[in-house]
C-alpha cells in the first residue's frame, strides 16, 4: 500500500505543481503562492475533524512548523522555476535533488531497502535526469533553460525533500495536524513576503481556478504522501514521490504542447520501471 500511495502522491504533486506553475505565468509569483496556500489550509481544515479529530502531541506540531519553513522556500523556488523555465527541464532537476536528500538522509536514520529497490532507486535517478533532456529551440531558450530557473529548481529540491524527510519524522497519532502546522507557516511567511513586496493580489482573479487547483490538488498530495511514509521506508517512498515530474511533463504536452522528446520518453518507461522494481524490491 505505501508503494500505491507514493505513486498517487507523485501524481498529484505532478498535476498541482504544473497548475501553479501555470497560473505563476500570469499572475505575480507570490501572490499566487500565497493563494494556493491559502486553498491548501482551508483543504486541510475541512479534512481535520475526519482524520484527525485528536490534538496532536507538541512534538509533531513543532515537525510541522519545520516543515512549513521548507515548504514556503521550496514551493516558492518551485513556482518561480515552473513560471521563469520550460517545464519539462526544470521539474526533473528538482525531482532529482528531491529524491538524494531522502535516500541519504533515510540510510543515516538506519533504513536498508533490498537491493532490487536499489536498483529502482537508482533507476529513478536516472529516469528523472532523462525526463529533463528537453530539445532548446534557440540559443536563448537554452540559456532560460539552464540558469536562474535550473538553480532555483535546484534549491527547491532541497527544500522539498528536506520537507518529504521532516514529514516522515511525525507520529502516526498526530494525524494531519504536523501539514496544518506547516501550511500556516508556509502562508505567513510567504504571505508577509507578498504583502512586503507589495503584490496586487487582485491581479491573480484571472487564474484563480489555476491557484485553487493547485493549492488543493498539492495539499492532497501531501496528505496521501504523509499516510505512505508512515507505513513504509523513507528512502523508498520520497523516491516515488518525487516522480512528480512524469506528471508535470504530461500536463505539458496536453496543455501547452510542449514537445516530448524521444530521450524524455525513455525517461518515462524507466520511472514506470523503477516503480516497479521498488515494489517487488
């Protein structure tokens, strides 16, 4: 079931993230962050009394609050990334740095997967940085590529598998109260920045379908991702996750008619491989 859930997550986390990138194309960067947030918490809310009727214990409330801090630099940096860089180059650079921190990190805490989940894992990788083999059509469109957006990419996979290791860390007990904890610090801080730099949030009404969507779709993501970890091994299950970028690719090609290369194709099948592999591993 984790294996199940992982895959879910890396789904939706591929869908929202591809919605706000989108609307970070039309609106201005934070006020759009600060939106989905926002429909991200009120998500959440409307979940506690169902999974999580319970206050939680101190501990994972503190984990939570942790974990909005990452969650506001990463998800910020994503955006910026989506909004500033071809999808289809930027996304698979931050499912990279998203899938080392976990699998590091989950080794240190003591975890040891079977060695045909090694190799998915390390399959992963590398279908990851195939998904990122986007043909530039001009020199210009490769410079946009391969600077400001890849780094912030960079940055935020940081943060987003820094996120994916602190969500693991909670009890199971604590329900979903740890991501209301971190999507209230997510919002401030990134609200605050918004209000400080003076954003016009009412210029983001044009894609507040785009900024709901993607609020609410992360948020569920996070939720199944969070049901997943609990059950199953860090290592494993933030390297499912963070194939996210096979979704956002997808969402690509269908909505923007991003061209698909032959290279990003294999990079495909081998994710659908490495998946498989993890399982049986």
């Amino acid at each position: 079931m984790p294996i199940v859930l992982a895959l879910l997550a890396a789904a939706m986390y591929g869908t929202g993230d591809f919605l706000g990138g989108l609307a970070g194309r039309r609106a201005p960067l934070l006020a759009v962050t600060a939106g989905a947030l926002l429909a991200g918490l009120l998500t959440l809310l409307v979940l506690v009394p169902f999974v999580s009727p319970a206050l939680p214990p101190r501990t994972d409330v503190l984990w939570g609050v942790l974990g909005g801090l990452f969650g506001a630099f990463g998800v910020t940096l994503l955006y910026a990334s989506l909004a500033s860089g071809r999808m289809s180059v930027v996304a698979p650079v931050c499912g990279v740095c998203a899938i080392v921190v976990p699998v590091l990190l989950g080794v240190l805490f003591g975890e040891r997967p079977h060695a045909l989940a090694w190799v998915g894992v390390a399959m992963a990788l590398a279908a990851v940085v195939l998904l990122g083999q986007a043909e530039q059509s001009s020199p210009g469109e490769a410079r946009e590529a391969g600077l400001r957006p890849v780094l912030f990419a960079v940055l935020a996979g940081v943060a987003v598998g820094l996120f994916f290791v602190v969500l693991q860390r909670t009890s199971k007990q604590a329900g979903v109260w740890p991501l209301v904890a971190s999507r209230i610090v997510s919002l401030t801080l990134v609200g605050g920045l918004a209000l400080i730099r003076r954003q016009q949030f009412g210029a983001v009404r044009p894609t507040l379908r785009l900024i709901i969507g993607s609020g609410v779709i992360d948020t569920l993501a996070n939720v199944v991702y969070l049901f997943a970890v609990r059950e199953g091994l860090l290592s494993i299950v933030a390297t499912l996750a963070s194939l996210y970028p096979a979704g956002t690719i997808l969402c690509a090609r269908v909505v923007l008619g991003e061209h698909i290369t032959r290279v990003q194709m294999v990079g495909l099948v081998m994710a659908l491989a490495a998946a498989g592999m993890i399982g049986l591993g």
